[in-house]
C-alpha cells in the first residue's frame, strides 16, 4: 500500500483546508518545492498535490508551484484540482505530473473522462471522487450533486477508470480518522483501486485501510497530520508494510 503525503496549494503556499472550506485554512509553508523535497528525503515514494485555487476557480492557478515541486523532486507525483479541459491535462503531464486527478468533469461530463482515458491512458488519467453523506461533492467540494457516490464509482470502472482517490470531505482536516466503512464499501462494490484520503491521521488508520488491500484499497493519503506532527513518514511507511 503506497502512501501519499498530500501537498495543498493555494496562492503559492502549502496550506491545509478543514472540510475543503476556504475560511479555514493553515499556511505551512511558502516553498513548496523544498516541503516536497522534504518529503522525498524522508523515504515518500509518491506525492500527492492538489491546487486548491485552481480546484475552486475551474482551472490551475498553481503552475509555478507545482513546477517547483516537480524541479525538486524525483520520485512521481499526482495532481488534482481544477482539470476541466485537454489543455489543462497536457500542461500538467508536460510539467512533470505522473498521473492526473479529474472530478468535477468526470460528474459533469462523462465523456471527458472516456475522451483522456483513450488518448492517455488509465495509468495517466484517475478519478478524484468526493462524497458528503453519501453523494458526489463538486467545484471544490462547494456543492453536492445528485449522484450517488457508489453507482457514479461503478460507473466510471465501467467506462474503463482503474484508479480513485476517494475522499469523505467530512472527515477531512479533522485528525478523527477515515470512514473506514465508506472506503470499504466503495472498495468491494465498484471494483475500483482505492487511494484512500479524508482523516486517515495514525498508525492505527494505515493498518485497518491494509486490511483491505485485497478489496482494492491500494494507497492512502495524509496530510494534516503529517503537518502536525501527528504521524511521521516514516511511522506510516512502517504501518503500510
């Protein structure tokens, strides 16, 4: 199980979101090539970015970030966060990107997602599913659709999407640990692989979410409790094993 410390950006700066809600948000750093580089040095094999400004506004607004994260670095990276278009998928694989994170458009536009996975790939191109109290959360996870989060996962693996990050935003930010029962049902009913986010914040989270590798949990994400301290790297590299 590959663990992913999660890098946020907004304006530049490495911050934390609780809930994804802009008013509550924590600047961690101004150099996020050297947190980056941080994280590579304390044994992380992926990283995990996501451009918060780009995720509300509906395009990237973070290039100079993630190039610097990208410069830093030499292990592989993902990034989410406002993909809407072609365009904006090239700029981010062309930046130095291993794979990106659509989620809006995949709601909005299913289309999108079967067009990117035909021309890159399902290795290149995963599924950012956001869910509030069981439904797909958008735009930033501003607004909840009308989609079930289980029937839209089962739908996009039929479409030919291998790979989610699937996030409960309400957990997210809040150090109490995933839902679990959530990503387990997700896990064993869409035939997704799972990269887990949204409260995984100890040892403990990291070796139940193990638990289901054989449904198809394959990663986990952390951030705020890397951030502060909650969990090391390394103690959670540990857990994995």
């Amino acid at each position: 199980m590959i663990i992913y410390p999660a890098i946020d950006l907004k304006d530049g700066q490495c911050v934390r979101l609780v809930q994804g809600k802009k008013e509550n948000k924590t600047v961690y750093s101004d150099t996020p090539g050297k947190l980056a580089a941080s994280f590579q040095s304390q044994g992380a094999e992926f990283l995990h970015v996501v451009d918060l400004d780009g995720a509300f506004e509906g395009s990237p607004r973070n290039l100079a970030a993630i190039k610097e994260i990208a410069a830093s670095i030499s292990i592989p990276f993902q990034v989410g966060g406002g993909l809407r278009s072609r365009e904006d998928v090239e700029r981010l694989l062309e930046i130095g990107a291993s794979r990106v994170i659509i989620g809006t458009r995949a709601v909005t536009s299913p289309a999108f997602i079967t067009e990117l996975l035909a021309d890159f790939g399902p290795t290149k191109v995963i599924l950012g599913l956001d869910a509030r109290e069981g439904m797909v959360a958008i735009e930033g996870w501003v607004e909840k659709s009308s989609l079930r989060a289980l029937e839209f996962g089962e739908q996009m693996r039929k479409m030919g999407v291998e790979t989610a990050i699937y996030t409960d935003v309400s957990m997210d930010g809040l150090l109490q640990g995933p839902n679990l029962a959530s990503i387990e049902e997700m896990a064993g009913s869409s035939g997704l692989k799972i990269i887990a986010s949204g409260g995984v914040s100890s040892v403990d989270n990291i070796k139940a979410l193990k638990k289901m590798e054989s449904l198809g949990v394959s990663g986990a994400i952390i951030g705020k409790a890397l951030y502060d301290g909650k969990i090391s790297i390394e103690e959670a590299l540990n857990a994995a094993k």
